[in-house]
C-alpha cells in the first residue's frame, strides 16, 4: 500500500506532450480496499481498513478515506482504529483479489508483450512497439484506464515517462484515478523540484543522512559533489543517486522476472517470551514454507526470518545455504540458528520465515552426498498425503499439543515478492 493519501495530486491535462516516452507505470488504486469496495457498494465513500478484525493484526491496506487520517499498511489494526475510530475493519479476500489481478495483467498483455509485474497491483509496460496499432503513449494510458474501469469496475493511475523511475515517481504523484505525462525534455525540471526521499531506493535512512547535509531535493543533490554523496550514503548508493537524479536509468522492462522469496509470517495474540514455543513456531513456518517452494518447483538459496518484539522493534536476519533446498528441515535448522543470533530480552509480538533468492529445483547438480536426502524423502510422503487427505492430515509431532502464547492470528501466506 503506497503512503500517498491523495493529496498533493498532479495529473496531466488533456493532450500533453508525450514525446520520447514510451515507458508505462500502471498502479491500481487502494487495490484491496478498492475491491472490497467494489463488491459491497455500502463501502464506498467510507474510510476501511483491509484486516482482521479481531487479535492483533496488521493493516494490508487501506481506501483513500483512511489514509487521511494517517492509516498506513503495516499498522496494528488497534492504531488504525484509534486514528480512525469510524473506520470499517473488513477481512481479506485474497483469492478475489488475484482473480481481478489476472485480469487487470491480462489486459496489460493485450496492448503489448512487454509487461513486468512488480506485484499483484503493479506493473511496468514498454508500449514504444505498440504506437502502430495503438496510438501514442499517452493514448495508450487513456485506453488503458477506460479498459480497466470497464473491465473490472477499478480505477488505476498511470505514469508515462521515458524511463521506468521516472514513470514510477509519476504514476504516485497523479494517484488516485490520475494519468501524468512527463516528456522526455521535461524530464530534468520535473525531478529537480522532488524530495530526495522521492528518488527510487532512498529510504528513511537514507532520506534522514542525506537531510544532514542539507540535502533535501533533487536539485540538492545534483548540487553536492558526487565525494560528498559517497561519504554520506557509499559509493553504490552515491552514483545510482547521481544517475537517477539526471534522468538517467537504462533498465528496460523485465518480462522474465521470477518469484524472489516466499515466506510465512504469524501474529501471536499475547505475546510469547518462552523460546522452546518460538522455536517450534519457526519450526511450523519452515515447513510451510518448504511446502510451498516443492509446490511452486523452486529451492531457496537463503533463509531469512523477521522477529517483531513487543515493542515494535523489528529484526531481520538471513543467512546462505550451502546448497538450495526445498527441505523444510533444513530452512527450519537455518532459521534456528539465525533466531539464536538475536539476543534481545523483550518477548515476541510476530515471527516470520522466508525463503529467497530462488531457483528452479534441480537447477544445480546434486552433491555427491545428499545430507537431505532422509528428509526430502519424509517431506514427499507429507506432500502425497496432504495432497490426498488435505492440509493438517500429518504434521511434526514436536507441533502437536504446542501451546502457541495464547494461540496466534491466522496468517495468509506472504503472496510471492516481485520487487
């Protein structure tokens, strides 16, 4: 969910030069919240929060009605409910959203081949092969907003620009329900007047050390000599800034981008303090996790896991394997010992398990010995059995009789990252 509430919307007037773009950012609008919307039209109008609406959950997203009062996702339900009292907390529905996402990207395809999902709302499209059949960029933008709303009864906003950054930054300046064309001359005066914190790949931190040295817009930053960027932010991080605050970003659109991670993630209802019940719940994740790669035809070549304290702290660690693995008794030993390398005294609000950088199983040559190889064969017979008798039908008997702190929140699988 964008942090953007609406306000300080951009949008281009009708027939604005589009001359040397041909990069396309298309966002849909408050996806969730506008689905939900969409299917209850008591909804619309009225601030929602996308949630559950008991326990401690978090915020997936919110309509445009609640972010202006600061709801943002990620947000404990119970903070959003209390900067916004009148909101309606309204349950996920993931399958609903990814059929209307098939859709939406269906669509894209249908105007040209080039399309790169960056998520189940996003996309990048490279239209300069299209002009012949479909018109300029900016006609394709118009099109493909009146496609979208017809089609699915959603509204999206657009960027049109010559590179995917800048087409990026735009379609989050015109939102919600908004087109923005920046031509490719017109690409130096738009950025110059941006926050830094607007540049793709600056985050808070960066934005905050960047701010101490009185560096705040995009024209600052083409100011500042490129030995005080490197001392304030390093080298990789100084000369991606130098290129993107010119305009310049040679990335073209990725039509073979793969899943990078899949991960699970779980809220415990109180939070839990005794570490055999965190290591048996890492050790429920893994294999849930493990479950899914065998699934998808994927091995994880890392393993990360996020820990949330009681005190909203957040930590994340993550390690390389050996050799790629789908096994959950090895993601699960991983996440062991990069748990024990915590060490804080606060109990544990959230846990998470995730596997990364992945490739197709079979990808690389088996080893001469398969320390695995007990383990994938008990992890296939769990596989045949649930796949016959349903989830639940066989687990670890570490797992059964577990108390889990209460019980915890059911957590949706984390749909596969695509950024």
């Amino acid at each position: 969910m964008g942090r953007g509430d609406g306000s300080g919307r951009v949008v281009s007037p009708a027939g604005a030069n589009d001359a040397g773009t041909g990069i396309l950012h298309v966002d849909m609008d408050a996806f969730y919240a506008s689905v939900e919307q969409l299917d209850d039209p008591s909804l619309v109008g009225k601030p929602i929060i996308i949630g559950a609406p008991e326990g401690r959950s978090v915020v997936s997203s919110a309509s445009y009605e609640a972010r202006r009062y600061g709801v943002r996702a990620a947000m404990p339900v119970s903070q959003a409910l209390r900067l916004c009292p009148s909101a309606v907390v309204v349950a996920p529905h993931f399958d609903r959203y990814r059929a209307l996402s098939s859709h939406v990207m269906a669509i894209f395809r249908d105007v040209t081949p080039l399309v790169e999902p960056l998520s189940i709302d996003e996309a990048f499209l490279d239209v300069r092969g299209a002009r012949r059949l479909w018109g300029s960029p900016g006609e394709i933008a118009i099109e493909l907003r009146r496609r979208v709303r017809a089609e699915t009864g959603l509204v999206c906003s657009i960027g049109v620009a010559a590179t995917k950054h800048v087409a990026k930054m735009a379609s989050t300046i015109s939102k919600p329900d908004g087109l923005l064309i920046i031509a490719e001359a017109d690409t130096a005066a738009f950025l110059q007047t941006r926050s830094a914190r607007s540049l793709w790949g600056v985050g808070p931190k960066a934005a905050e050390s960047l701010a101490g040295r009185g560096i705040h817009t995009v024209r600052d930053i083409l100011d500042t000599p490129t030995s005080v960027l490197e001392r304030t932010l390093g080298g990789a991080m100084a000369e991606r800034l130098w290129h993107l605050a010119r305009g310049i970003d040679p990335r073209s659109v990725d039509t073979t981008r793969v899943e990078k991670s899949v991960g699970h993630e779980e809220t415990f209802h109180d939070d839990v303090s005794d570490p055999a019940i965190l290591r048996t719940e890492l050790r429920r994740l893994a294999d849930r996790v493990g479950t899914r790669l065998r699934v998808s035809g994927w091995e994880a070549t890392t393993v990360a896991i996020k820990v949330r304290f009681a005190d909203f702290t957040t930590v994340s660690r993550s390690r390389s394997l050996a050799e790629p693995t789908a096994v959950g008794q090895r993601i699960g030993d991983a996440a062991h010992e990069l748990f024990a390398s915590i060490s804080r005294p606060l109990p544990v609000r959230l846990l998470g398990v995730r596997g990364e950088r992945l490739q197709p199983a079979g990808a690389s040559p088996l080893a001469l010995w398969d320390d695995d190889e007990e383990w994938r064969r008990v992890e296939g017979a769990v596989d045949s059995a649930t796949a016959r008798f349903g989830r639940g039908a066989i687990t670890r008997a570490t797992l059964l009789g577990e108390s889990r702190g209460g019980g915890a929140v059911p957590s949706h699988p984390r749909l596969p990252e695509q950024k």
